[in-house]
C-alpha cells in the first residue's frame, strides 16, 4: 500500500511542476482597496489550495483524536468487566436495575 501512495505522491508533484512550469505569470491580486500583492500564479493556487485543505485536515485530526479516547476508554471498560468472575458478572448483571 505504501508503494501505490508513493506513486500517487510522486504523479501529484509532477502535475505540480508541471502545472508550475507552464503557468509561471506574474498576477495581481487586490487584496484591499489600496493594498495590492504581486505574485506568481502557482504560489496564488498553492495557497488557496492549502487554505482550504487546513481546516479540513484539522477537523480529520481532532475527529480521530475523539473517537481513539472513546475507543480506549471502552476497552479499558471491557477489559475490567472481563476479569471478573463468571460468578460476579452474574451478580452485577442481576444487581443493575432495568430501564424501560
């Protein structure tokens, strides 16, 4: 699997470059009224394409973090009703009230 990522990793940045080597304008960009910036047109699509991957990224991270804490919170739970006794299992499970 890490071959075919690194495949992947190696076409993307030849598109880049690609994409680089042909496109490499000078564009103004007003940002403000009175405040201009110059740049490239690769760097310009660069970073609109990395200020919108961020917050996406961020939002994946904080997701797996969450669900790797519930995930580790659960087994360390069953892990402790699992060395119980099948005699004191049989009392806690009669013991625990009934919800309707």
């Amino acid at each position: 699997m890490k071959f075919v990522r690194t495949i992947l990793l190696l076409l993307g940045v030849a598109a880049l470059t690609a994409f680089s080597a042909s496109n490499w304008q000078p564009v103004e960009l007003t940002v403000w009224d009175g405040l201009k910036l110059d740049t490239k047109l690769p760097a310009l699509v660069i970073a609109a394409f990395l200020l919108g991957l961020l917050p996406m990224w961020l939002i994946h991270r904080a997701t797996r973090w969450r669900l790797q804490r519930r995930i580790n919170t659960l087994e360390s739970s069953l892990a402790s009703t699992a060395s119980l006794s099948s005699t004191q299992l049989d009392a806690a499970t009669r013991r625990a009230p009934e919800t309707p």
